[in-house]
C-alpha cells in the first residue's frame, strides 16, 4: 500500500512540476523573442539590401512561416556583403520578391543575426508585449492554484 502512495505521489508530483514549468517557461520564450526582436530593431544598423530568395519552414506549432534572405553590405568598415536569413519570419506569405530592396536590422557584432522590416510578427510591440504580459500574468495567478491542489491532493492521499 505504501509503494502503491509513493508512486501516486511521484506521479502527481511530476505530473505538477511539468505543469508549473510550462506555465513559466511559455511566458518566458514569448519574452525573450520580443525583447531580442526589439533590441536588434532599436540598436542595429539599418540599411537597405536586396532580397535575394524567401525560405519557408515552419513554427513551433507546424504552421508555415516566410523568411527572406537578404544580401547587403556592412555600415562599418569593412563594408562586406554579407548574405542572410531574417531571424524572424512572417506568417503570411512574404510581400517581397527575390530582386527587391528591403531594408533591414543587423546586429553589428553577429552580422548573420538580421531583421527584416516590416515583415516580422515579432515586431508588433503592442501585440507581442501585451500577450506576453498576459500570458506572465495568467501563469503567476495559475501557479499557486496548481500548487496548492497538488499540497492538498497529497495530504489527502498519503493519510
């Protein structure tokens, strides 16, 4: 009986931790992408380059996403060409075409780590950071709910 309890309780011991760890770990991505879309848009160079072939792949949730890559020359000396993808992607199939202009964000110590303009979905600050203090916000007010039942749920279960 009692190793049928010990097991039960490590069950639903797991069973929780995996739960509170998703809830902050979600939040958690969603920010880190926003922030790191944000930061590259607010200190990297901008410049204009020429699209030189759009690549699709897919999100974390298999939906297809649309990524440019873009040719374009240094702002600093040396001022090399430099051939990339954007890091952030669209959802929708992608405006440009191979051939056109774009300008872009680069980060000047990673010059490969580029951010097409205006054809990002992380680039909507509004959007992006209100979800994802929502989503911070949901999952603080979850996390002692869940912890609770799983206090309560084990003291019942182990009398």
């Amino acid at each position: 009986m009692m190793l049928v309890g010990l097991v039960v309780f490590l069950f639903v011991f797991s069973a929780c931790f995996f739960v509170a760890w998703l809830l902050c770990y979600l939040p958690w991505r969603l920010a880190r992408r926003t922030v790191e879309a944000h930061r590259l848009r607010a200190h990297g160079p901008r410049v204009t380059g020429r699209v030189v072939s759009v690549c699709t792949g897919t999100d974390d949730d298999g939906d297809p996403r649309y990524y440019p890559v873009v040719s374009f020359a240094l702002k600093s000396p040396p001022h090399t060409t430099v051939e990339a993808r954007s890091a952030t992607g669209s959802r929708r199939s992608y405006t440009l075409t191979p051939g056109e202009k774009a300008a872009v964000f680069y980060a000047p110590q990673n010059p490969e780590n580029v951010m097409a303009v205006g054809q990002d979905s992380a680039g909507g600050p509004l959007r992006y950071g209100v979800l994802t203090l929502l989503a911070g916000a949901l999952c603080a007010g979850a996390l002692p709910f869940v912890l609770m039942w799983w206090y309560t749920w084990v003291r019942i279960t182990l009398r």
